[in-house]
C-alpha cells in the first residue's frame, strides 16, 4: 500500500466516474487530498460521500471543455485555495463507435478536444512553477487502440495515439522541472462509457471481442493501481512510458 500524506495534492479529472472516480477514491484512502473535477456535481457529491476521507475531496464542478482557454487563471485559483499540486490524473474522456461513412467533422474534432486537446491544454497549466511541487507526476489515460486496429474507433484512436506521443515530447521537455508524464493505455474496462459502447454497437462484435481479454475485461480498480503507482514516489524513476494494461489483450 502507498501512503501518502495531507501536503500531497492531486487533481482528477473525469473524477465522478469510472477510473477518475476508482482513483480519487483510492488517493483519498491512502491519506492525499484530491480536487475532484467533473461536470455532475450530483455524481461529484456521491463520490464524496464515499470517500473514507470526505473532508480531503474537493468538488469542481465545471465543464473543462468549455473553460479551456481558462485554464492557467483556474489552476492558479485551485492553487491559491488548497495549494500547490503534486501530480495531475486526466481521466475525463469520451468515446462513440462510429464508423467512417458516418462520422462527421464535428464529431472528428468533438473527440479530439476532450481526449487529446484538453490534455495538451492541462499539462501546460499543470507545469507552471507557480502551480505544483517539485517534483511531480502527471498521468493520462491512453487506451489500447492507439495501438490495435478496431472497427468504427478510428477519430478516439487518433487521439489516444496524439496523447501518446504527446507523453514522450512533454517527458523530455519537463524533466528539467522535475515533472514526470506517463500513459496508462487500458484495455476494455467495466466503466459506464464502456457499458454504453457496448449497448451502442451492431450486433455481436463487441461481445466477441470482449472474449478476446485472457485475464478477462479489466476493472477501474486495475487500473486506480497502476495511476496511484505512477503518481507516487515509487515511481520515481519512470517517465515517457505508455503502460499497456489490458490483460493480455493485444497479445491476441
């Protein structure tokens, strides 16, 4: 178990749900504070309440898409409040099957914005010396279609593959700060975005693909581990990677 300490300050994003909310749960557990950043704020209010912690969850509810040129001034704002941060979890994401005959710009740039876009714009206001400790971790949620081809996914694999490469560049440029960045590209996850993928899709290629998994479809718990890993110290040593954790999936 990793503990941590009252001075240890996170940020989740997408923190109301699935991953963001596995982990935010679990920071809180382990003895950090967590600014938990979705835009439900009944959710949000939920994800408090079963916290062991509740007094160590602070709730934002605000839609980051929608303040992103705001972003700097927000942080600064957090900062002043609760202090500086000490590592950043980008869970807020969206994902449609939609294939190529269908999909329309809007939805193109829709996808791009929130899973790759909004991390560019987060890691640049995260790194401000003015806004976290020395050092610090970020970390973001790929997913291994970034790596795998799959029908219909083509605009959310375009933007987990930025998000990658986005790792490596900001690895390099932000060791000198003493600022790690890491990927986490999960396989399929029991989350609620997944569940209503699965109730999106044609017929049964989702279900056959999910027989695909050799440990079985994963948990938002699998995957809290592993960000709670690379967010503390015992990963000290760690930057640049995209961890594939998909139980052995892509070995397929």
């Amino acid at each position: 178990m990793i503990h941590f300490t009252d001075h240890d300050l996170f940020l989740v994003t997408g923190a109301s749900s699935g991953i963001g909310r596995a982990t935010t749960l679990q920071l809180n557990a382990e003895g950090a504070r967590v600014i938990a950043v979705a835009r439900d704020e009944k959710k949000l209010q939920d994800l408090a309440n079963s916290a062991e912690n509740p007094g160590n969850v602070y709730l934002i509810a605000m839609d980051l898409i929608q303040e992103k040129h705001n972003l700097k001034f927000i942080f600064s704002k957090l900062v002043k409040e609760y202090g500086k941060l000490r590592g950043m979890l980008h869970a807020a994401g969206i994902n449609k099957l939609m294939p190529i005959k269908s999909i329309s710009v809007n939805d193109y740039d829709s996808i791009q914005e929130i899973n790759s876009t909004l991390a560019f714009l987060l890691m640049q206001a995260f790194s401000d010396r003015r806004h976290c400790e020395s050092p610090a971790s970020i970390v973001l949620l790929s997913s291994i279609s970034a790596h795998l081809g799959y029908s219909g996914l083509a605009a959310y694999s375009a933007a987990k593959g930025a998000l990658e490469a986005m790792t490596r560049s900001f690895a390099i440029e932000l060791a000198s700060k003493s600022i790690r960045v890491n990927a986490i590209a999960s396989g399929h996850v029991d989350t609620p975005m997944s569940q209503k993928m699965l109730a999106d899709s044609i017929g049964d290629y989702m279900q056959q693909e999910l027989k695909r998994y050799p440990l079985g479809i994963g948990t938002t718990k699998n995957v809290a581990d592993l960000a709670v890993f690379l967010l503390s110290d015992r990963s000290a040593w760690l930057t640049g990677q995209c961890i594939i954790l998909d139980g052995g999936r892509s070995l397929v």
